[in-house]
C-alpha cells in the first residue's frame, strides 16, 4: 500500500507540475498577444480559469496525501498519547467520509449531469463535465489517502499495544 501512496504522490506532483508550467505559458501567450501583437487571444483566459480549478483540486489532495494542510496537523500537534491517536482518527474519518460524500459523490454526480446536458465552455468548446472531473478525481485520492492514514493509525496502535509481536 505504501508503494502505490508513493506512486500516487509522483503522479500528483507530476500532474500539478505540468498544469503549473502550462498555466505559466497560456498567461505568458495571453500577455504577448494582448499588449505586444495587439489580438488578444480568445481562449487563454478560460483555459487558465480551468487549469486553476485542476491545481487547486488536485493539489488539495496532495497536501492531504502529505499531511501538510494545516487542519490535519492544528487539533493533534499539542495532543500526545491516547488523546492524539483518537483525533487523529476522528479527523482522517471525517475527511474521508467528507471527500467520498460530497467530492466523489457529489463531484461524480456532477460530472455525469454535465457530460448528459452536454454544456460546452464558451471559447474552447470543452465538454464542462470534463473540467468538473477534477472533483471526484481528487476526492478519490484524499479518499485514498485518508484510508491509509487511517490504517497506519490502527497499525501504530496495535503495535504499542503489543510491543513484542513487532520484533518477531
């Protein structure tokens, strides 16, 4: 499980790069064509509108993957012993049911209402439900993560409670 979390964390890392780099083009071609040839291009803005949206989502769910959102760490960092594993489990919970509820869920149904209406975006004719699928994607992997965060806390308890049966 360990292997696919990382494997999950270089696909993300990847992915939020590519669309950070890509985001870094489209505005950089929107300035060219605005103030140096004058023809402002038609697209570039609503293209880095939904480049923003996939950064934001998916990094959210690296953040989460990493543990690095402040909210996993703000209740748990001034608890220690019982009292620490128990938020720490109640927080993980919470976001999973959470991201499965509302971001998989919700995003899913989202996603499937919008490809059957067939709603395009104004300027790249890009079918919405497309740029909505970065939802469920990224409530899928903070699902994921949060899964495995919760069962790192179960594997951490059992061995404090059985201190001998990690040395065998």
């Amino acid at each position: 499980m360990n292997s696919i979390r990382h494997g999950l964390d270089r696909l993300l890392g990847s992915a939020i790069c590519l669309l950070m780099a890509g985001m870094v083009l489209n505005v950089l071609w929107q300035v060219f064509t605005r103030f140096i040839l004058r023809q402002p291009s038609s697209f570039t803005e609503e293209l880095a509108r939904y480049m923003m949206i996939w950064v934001g989502l998916l990094g959210s769910a690296y953040a989460s993957g990493r543990k690095s959102h402040l909210a996993l760490d703000l209740i748990t960092a001034h608890l220690h012993g019982a009292r620490k594993r128990i938020s720490e489990l109640i927080i993980h919970t919470a976001v999973l049911v959470f991201a499965l509820a509302v971001m998989v869920g919700g995003g899913g149904r989202l996603v499937w209402i919008q490809l059957s209406l067939g709603q395009q975006s104004a300027a790249l004719q890009l079918k919405l439900g497309y740029v909505y699928l970065a939802v469920p994607l990224a409530g899928a992997c903070i699902v994921f993560y949060s899964g495995h965060a919760l069962a790192e806390a179960w594997r951490r308890r059992a061995e404090e409670a059985h201190p001998s049966s990690g040395l065998n």
